[in-house]
C-alpha cells in the first residue's frame, strides 16, 4: 500500500513521519541528519511505495517568510529530482514544535526526554503529516453528528434511568 511521508526539514537534522496504508493515521518514524535524508527516503521506498510528500514550510505569524524557509525551499529541488514521480506538497508547519512539547508532556514523558530535539522533530513530522491528512480527509475521524442523541434525547434518557 502506498505511504505518505511527513517530513520537517531542518538545516541540521529532520524528522520524519509516515502514514498508515490507508492514509488516516501518521505515525512519528525517524529524524535524520538533514544531509543523509534524500538517501534515508531511498532506502524506505526500496520496501514501501511513498504517494506524497507533506513537507513542513516554515512560516512567520503574519504569513512573511521566515528564516528556516529558504533552507526548506533549497531542499525541495532535490526531493522533487530524487523522487520525480512523486507530488510534494507544502503543509503550514507553526506552532507544530508547541504541539511536540505537548504531545511528550502528555504521554508523560520525562523532561530529558523532552530535551531531545530529535524526538520534538519527528513529532512535529507526525503532526504536519496528520494535519494535511485530516484536511484532505474532511476530517473523517470526525464524530457523525447522527450519531450523537439530541439533547432532548439525552434528558429523557436521564429522566427513564432515575
């Protein structure tokens, strides 16, 4: 089955994320040092086909450009020329650091583990990858609101159980 592929390019490493089979959900796989990761993909697609890259694109809080954009937009030409066949979209990457400290903080992970810019990287990946796939998804984990009792459905409910 194919795979899409999160990536958050750093200048010194990136981390990397790939979908399930079926596209749905993103799980963290690795972080890399960013001068190994064309290779590091080549090796992947040697055992799993890759669809899409979702790649991270750095963006200040009023949408301006920001320092580490031009190191991604230097990256790009050479993912787009070692996987030709492959669609390369650009996913808003803020705020995803913020969420990785979140996510570890919540999974109960301890502060020398948060430390460690390779796990907040890989994160982040999981997370760029997620948010494009829900988005295209329409948001298909989403509750069907038909499901859900009205509340005057609920309140008869209450009422019958007292």
């Amino acid at each position: 089955m194919d795979r899409l592929i999160g990536i958050d390019y750093g200048r010194k490493r990136s981390g990397l994320a790939a979908s399930d089979p079926l596209g749905i959900f993103a799980s963290a796989l690795d972080t890399v040092d960013s001068t190994k990761i064309i290779d590091y993909l080549k090796n992947y697609a040697e055992n799993q086909t890759i669809r899409l890259f979702v790649v991270g694109y750095p963006v200040n809080m009023d949408g301006r450009p920001s320092e580490a954009q031009a190191d991604v937009d230097r990256f790009l030409p050479q993912l787009k020329k070692a996987f030709p066949g492959v669609e390369v979209v650009l996913e808003d990457e803020r705020f995803t650091s913020v969420l990785a400290h979140r996510i570890m903080i919540d999974g109960g992970m301890k502060a020398s583990q948060r430390r460690d810019k390779r796990s907040v990287d890989r994160i982040s990946a999981a997370i760029i990858l997620q948010s494009y796939m829900d988005r295209c998804n329409g948001g298909a984990l989403a509750i069907d609101p038909s499901a859900v009792p009205d509340s005057q459905s609920r309140d008869k409910t209450k009422k019958r159980r007292r």
